[in-house]
C-alpha cells in the first residue's frame, strides 16, 4: 500500500485519450483571438473568456512589454513585504473607482482572491451561505475558513431563505457569482439583498464572468442591478475581459485593511507581475474608452442565443455572453466537442463533476471581437453536426 497508489489507478482520463475524446490540455499556440492555432491547426476559438477581445489589444501587449522594461519580470516577494510597485496602487485605485468602493486590494489570481478573502472573513462560529453553482475558488475558500458553510439550491430563493433562518442572529456571509461560469445565468441579486438585509448577512458578489459585461460602465452585476451600495464585498478577475491575470476585491476601507493584514492568500503568495499590471490598467482604459465592445458584445450573444433557440438547442436559463448548449449524456458530449473540433470550431465540453450526472453540455462564450461571418460560420457547424448526433 502506498500513499501514490490512487495515481497509479487513476485510468479515466488514460481511456478518454486512448479513444480520442480527452478534450482538455489543449495546445494553443497564436494569440487568444477570435481564431487560433490548436494542436497546430486554425480554429474559430468560441470557447474563451476573452470577452471584450482585449487579450491581444496593441494597446495592452505595449503596456506590458513597456512595464517589463521598467520593473523588470518580477517584484521577488509579496505585496506584504517588498512586492508593493506604484502601478499596484495606481490599478487598486482604479479597481476602487470602477466598483464603486473605498479601495480595492489586488491579488496574484482571480482563485487566489476569492480563497483570500473568504477564508481571512469567514472565521470560527461564523457561517457562509452559498449558491450550489458558485465556483470551486469560492468553495475552496470555504473549506479553508473556520466557519461552517451552507449551500443553497441554485437561484432557489426559497432555498436560500431557509438556510438564513438557520443562521439568523449569527456572523453569516452569502457569497454568489453574479454571472454563473458554466450556465450563464444571472444571480438574482436584488432578491438576494432583501433576503441578506432581512436576516442580518454581509454579501459578497464574485463578478469573474460579469465585469466587462454587466453594467454601465462595465463593473458587473451589482452595477447592472443598482447594489453596489448594498454589496459589501465585490469580487473579481483580470483573466477575461481584463487580457491578463490576477483578481481582486473591492470593499469599504476597513475591509481592505484587515484582508491587507490577515489574507494569507495575499501575504503569502508573491505580488501581480509588472506587466499583468499594467496589461490590466490598459484594458481598463480600453473599456472606458471604446463602451461600442460591450454593446457589440451583447448584439453577438443575442444573435446566438436566439439562433441556437431557433435550432432547437436547449440553452437553460443562459442570458449573457456564456451560453451552454445542453446535450445530456456524457458521450454526446464529447461526441459534439470533437465533431465540432474537426470542423474547426473550438467549445468545452463539460461534464461532472463540474454539473450533475446526465446534465452535460457545450459551453460557447462570445466576444466583441467576433464578426457575424465568423459567427455564421459557427451556426452552420453546430446546425449540422446538432442534427448529425440528434442533440436537435
């Protein structure tokens, strides 16, 4: 018996590869654009987070390159100690100023601050309520805390109002994804607030796949919504709309000043990179200034929403530029992802554990980036090969 054996039987993904149907690892090598280089050949890429296109934007690659010539490749330590660089609080500020908050505090990955600021908030005899949907950085943060969780039905109010009965009078956080990663739905953050203010919750808003694309200005679903004064935390990333990586919260200043001191996501890890940054206070830039990618990002999902409902795809409760095609069984699954892979067009498939058995599906994103040729040419694909495996 060996602590390894568990490795050694590890044979799944072994059997997906040997019958050609492992569909992740992926070898890209071009830029995350609206076509790619996969495994060496040219893909329509309708499976990146890239929302706003921005991720080979001149602006943002100059930003970087300029930013690596003048702080080097690396801070070679943790904001804490001596990872702090001016352009830290320069993006902090700006991170504030879009959210709508006090300050922002910036963390090495969008998973790094979600682990973060859970575990440094939710402590001994506190609770932290959840949507079963939420993303895994938000369970994992969870698991660290001392506090006890409780999960929620997904978008199920009435779920969530009886797991707050159990905590009402305690310390308790309820911590949602505005936009959900997998299912592309919205969280219904105004019955949300009223549920929080009635039994006495803080709320924390995870805006990973809503900033850039909810809201005015871009900020997410508390903007989209007219919460952000009753959002206590707000959570996100620079991994998608943003072009680079790293994430970061936004809260009132006490807030920030105690994860400052007691995230040890953040005083542990080294700081953002120069040129993450900078690539980051680009787009930001960039979002501000050309509001026509947001706009021209929702006409691309409302035309492929309503195309892939005229088809006959089941696309759930989707209202935002993540739309999962659902197909049910785990082969027609994998079955779809590679038919689609072999005539060029580029999808993730998901299956469990990341949804329920026999729940699998097709996750499409869309950015602004893409032309309606690009995006017909996508239909025609999903329209034959949809018919071809009977999914429609």
């Amino acid at each position: 018996m060996s602590i390894f054996d568990k490795c050694y039987n590890f044979t799944d993904a072994r059997k997906a590869i040997a019958n050609g149907y492992y569909p992740y690892f992926r070898v890209i090598s071009s830029e995350q654009d609206t076509e790619v280089i996969c495994d060496g050949n040219k893909m329509l890429m309708m499976g990146s987070n890239s929302y706003l296109g921005l991720t080979n934007h001149p602006r943002v690659k100059e930003a970087s390159i300029a930013a690596v010539k003048k702080y080097g490749s690396g801070c070679a330590g943790s904001r804490f100690l001596n990872g702090t660089l001016d352009i830290h609080i320069e993006l902090e500020a700006e991170l504030a100023k879009l959210c709508g908050k006090e300050e922002a505090l910036a963390f090495p990955t969008g998973y790094q601050a979600n682990v973060g600021c859970i575990s440094a908030m939710v402590t001994k005899n506190d609770f932290i309520i959840t949507d079963k949907y939420d993303h895994a950085s938000i369970l994992d943060g969870c698991i660290l805390s001392e506090g006890t969780m409780l999960r929620y039905n997904h978008n199920d109010m009435q779920s969530l109002e009886r797991a707050l009965q159990k905590v009402e009078g305690k310390n308790s956080l309820i911590v949602v994804d505005g936009v959900f990663s997998m299912e592309g739905d919205i969280a219904k953050l105004p019955e949300i607030v009223e549920l929080a203010e009635k039994y006495g919750s803080a709320l924390m808003v995870d805006e990973a796949h809503s900033l850039g694309v909810l809201g005015a200005t871009g900020a997410g679903t508390a903007e989209h919504f007219g919460l952000v004064d009753k959002t206590d935390l707000i959570m996100g990333t620079f991994s998608k709309s943003l072009a680079s990586v790293g994430g970061f919260i936004a809260a009132s200043e006490p807030l920030i000043h105690y994860l400052k001191h007691k995230s040890r996501a953040l005083i542990f890890s080294a700081s953002l990179p120069p040129a993450s940054t900078a690539s980051v206070l680009e787009a930001l830039k960039i979002m501000k200034e050309e509001p026509e990618r947001i706009a021209k990002l929702w006409e691309n999902t409302h035309y492929m929403l309503s195309e892939f409902k005229a088809m006959g795809y089941n696309t759930g409760e989707s209202c935002t530029p993540v739309v999962p095609l659902h197909v049910g069984q785990m082969m027609a699954a994998f079955q779809m992802w590679k038919r689609l892979g072999e005539e060029g067009v580029f999808v993730n498939p998901v299956v469990p554990p990341a949804v329920p058995p026999n729940s699998c599906l097709i996750r499409c994103s869309f950015m602004a980036t893409h032309t309606r040729a690009q995006l017909d040419m996508a239909l025609d694909k999903f329209r034959t090969i949809g018919k071809e495996l009977q999914i429609i």
